[in-house]
C-alpha cells in the first residue's frame, strides 16, 4: 500500500553505479505513491550509466549535473535544492560518494548539495559489490554517515547483484526507501517515540480442507496503515498479519494466518506492549474436525452440505483479561448497524478495551478492501468521535492523533 507522499518534495542525487538506472523506477514508484515533486542531480561518473535527460523526463524537472548551475533565480543550486526540497535521497550511493559524504568533500553537485542539507534529512541507499560493500572502509564511512542526526541509510539487500555474483550490496525495495523518506518528513516524528505496540491486521483464513478456506473480506489496509503511521511517529512496532503477502517493512512483521496461530503470536508479545491495536478481522468459527490432508466430498444427488464449526478464541477479549492499568487496548468492531451506542458500548465492556474504532462495514465503497473508510472512535464513558472519510492511511493518522491526544502522557 502506498506512502500519503503527496506533499512531499525531495531532491534525488543519482551516483555512479550501474544500480542508477533504478533511479528511473523509483521515480516511477514515487509518482505512483503521490509524491510532490522530485529534482533530479547527478554526479559526473552517473552519466557512464544514466543521461540527465532519462531522468528529467521521467521527473518532469530539469536534471542537472553542474556544480555551479543556478536556479531560475539566480541562487547556487546546491542550496536552492535544500531551501525548497523536503529531504535529500542518494540513489545510488556508491563507495566512492561514501568516502566523500563522510568526510564532508564538496567537489561536485551532488557532494555540495548534501553539504546544504544540514538541518533537512538525508536518506543514502548504497548499491555495490558485496565486496565493495563489506571492504571496512567503506562499513567506517557508513558508520559515520549514520551516526548523524539528519543521516538515514536504507541498508542494501543481498540478491544477485549485476556482476552476476550473489551476495549483499543489491539496491533496497523501494517500498523501504518510502517507509523511511515518510518517516523522516512526517511532522509528528516523536510522538509515539519509543512506545511499544503491537499491531493486527487482515483477515484470519480458516482451511476447511486441502483446498477450501474460510475467511473474509478484510485486506489489512488499515491495519498496515496504522502500522506505517506508528513506525512514522517513532512507536517500536510488530505487525501480526494474516495477509497472504505480508508487507516488506523495516519493522517487524509476523505472519499469522489462522485465528489460533494469530492467538499464540499476539499472546506471546503482549505483556511487553505499550499499545496493542487489533485491526484484524478475525474468522469467529473454525472447522471442527478440519483435516488439512483432504478433500470434503460430496454425494451423488446430495443438494445440501452441513459443516460444523467450533468457535475461535477471542483473541481481544484474552488481552482485555490480561490488560495492564496502563496498558492502551485498542479493540474495533465490524459493524451494519452503528446508530445505536448500547451494544457497542457493551462490546467495548466485554472485551476490557480502552476504545473501539467502530466500522460501519455496509456502506460501499468504504471499510473492508477499500481504499477509503470512516471510523467511529468510542470510549468507555460513553464518548464518541467520527471521524471524515478519508483514506486508509490518513484516516491512520487522524486516529492516532485522536488517540495519542487522550492516551499519551
Ligand atoms: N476479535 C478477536 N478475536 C475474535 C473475534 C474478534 O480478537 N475471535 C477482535 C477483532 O480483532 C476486533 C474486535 O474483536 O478488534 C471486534 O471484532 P468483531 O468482529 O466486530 O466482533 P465480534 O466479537 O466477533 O462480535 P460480533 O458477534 O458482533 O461479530
């Protein structure tokens, strides 16, 4: 799902390695997550791999790799950048403008520009030879460059790298480089910093036999966003899904498909959570006697089939019995009726849950797998807060402002 990038507006320094040609995909990608706008610079060995005009063109801003150029208003380039862009992203980094960003060399566009951006944040995403990559000079220049305030780098993932070896120095997902450029500009940074939380997201699949599943329409949209937005806000986050695909995210992720096996994972962390947001829609009823070998089988002329299901734990109601006095239970409620608060409030009682986020799941276009939704924010006196249709991940931030707003000391 994508990053709200929309006001968003970030320099991209493309280094010369042969992972600049990534450079036109991630501004592809960017575009597609909403971003403002991107200035591309590059530095002079960028262009044995890349010309400005690829860039521009896909930037739709001029791309620029001369040191002395200046911006429509005649200011120096290099700090035009830092005075209207957002962040700084180096894609590539190679060794070379390692060794250079960490020891404050200033010889082209690019080492000058990252010079401007002082007070303004920093993402490097170096791409090498694993070689290159574990030689331990250039593992000293990137514990420098990380150990700066402003300074984040997207650690290269290991793959089969261009020069047909296997190992670590590959590019990182693009997906990792969002989730940090978000983080970075989010404008609550610090508010959930160093708050332990545990999200739930998705809906459980229940088999039913070797090839037929019970589950439901739920997407985990809103759990990942508000995954995302806590990651964004400095929360130390574990995502339980029970997505097919998980997201790939820097924080942790565990996947859990079945209500029991979301059970033991979420259980199993609880006590060391601060808050606990259990977004997922979990399946009540799971096949009594499933077996995952075979298939179920119908009769000749059989014109109706019974199955009989147990009932899933209640995974919020246990955490609701083992909640601490301080502990931040969010719990939600997939709802076709909302009007009425009594059974809502009696729901939220039940389960011990410090709020329900209550879902009206039969208005279309809204709540499960949509982009889009609107929610219902109840508190135990009785209190209520609705919320405007927005979507899914800035309907994340506006909750946990509301939240943060009546839990956060
Ligand atoms: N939930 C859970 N374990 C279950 C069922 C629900 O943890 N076996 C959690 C959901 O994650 C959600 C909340 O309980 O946070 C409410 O889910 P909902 O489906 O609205 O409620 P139910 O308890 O299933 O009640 P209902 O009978 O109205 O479906």
């Amino acid at each position: 799902m994508a990053f709200p990038l929309q006001s968003i507006h970030i320099t991209l320094a493309v280094g010369g390695g042969i992972a600049a040609y990534k450079a036109c995909d991630f501004i592809r990608e960017a575009q597609r997550h909403g971003i403002a706008s991107i200035h591309p610079i590059l530095t002079p060995d960028s262009q044995q791999f890349i010309t400005p005009l690829t860039l521009a063109s896909l930037a739709m801003q001029p791309a620029t790799i001369d040191s002395f150029a200046l911006d429509e208003r005649g200011v120096p380039l290099h700090i035009a950048l830092a005075q209207k862009t957002d962040a700084l992203v180096i894609l590539p980094a190679t060794a070379n403008l390692l060794a250079k960003l960490a020891n404050g060399f200033g010889d082209n566009l690019v080492t000058t520009t990252a010079l401007t951006f002082t007070n303004k944040p920093i993402i490097i995403v170096p791409a090498m030879n694993t070689r290159m990559w574990e030689n331990p000079f250039v593992q000293e220049n990137l514990r420098k460059l990380e150990a700066q305030p402003n300074i984040t780098c997207v650690m290269p993932s290991a793959g089969l790298l261009a020069c047909g070896e296997t190992g670590a120095g590959h590019l990182a997902p693009y997906t990792l480089i969002f989730e940090a450029l978000y983080k970075v500009t989010h404008p609550h940074a610090n508010l959930f910093k160093g708050v332990k939380t545990l999200v739930t997201a998705g809906g459980t699949i229940e088999p039913l036999d070797v090839a037929r599943v019970l589950t439901n329409r739920s997407s985990g949209k809103m759990g990942v966003a508000l995954a995302d937005e806590l990651h964004a806000m400095g929360a130390m986050v574990t995502l339980v899904t029970a997505q097919s695909e998980p997201p790939v995210r820097s924080y942790r992720v565990i996947q859990a498909q079945t209500a029991e096996k979301m059970k033991t994972a979420v259980l199993g962390l609880a006590d060391e959570q601060d808050w606990i947001l259990k977004a997922a829609a979990v399946s009540d009823f799971k096949l009594q006697d499933s077996n995952p070998h075979q298939k179920l089988k119908k009769q000749p002329n059989q014109t109706s089939y019974s199955l009989t299901f147990d009932l899933n734990p209640d995974i919020l109601a246990l955490l609701g019995q083992k909640k601490r006095p301080n502990q931040v239970l969010v719990g939600f409620a997939a709802e076709t009726e909302t009007a009425e608060i009594a059974p809502l409030l009696e729901k939220l009682n039940r389960k011990n849950a410090s709020v329900l986020l209550v879902n009206n799941v039969a208005t279309t276009g809204l709540g499960f797998g949509s982009d889009e939704n609107q929610l219902k924010l109840l508190y135990p006196d009785g209190t209520t807060e609705e919320t405007p249709i927005l979507p899914k991940p800035l309907l994340a931030r506006h909750v946990l402002l509301a939240l943060a707003h009546r839990f956060l000391k």
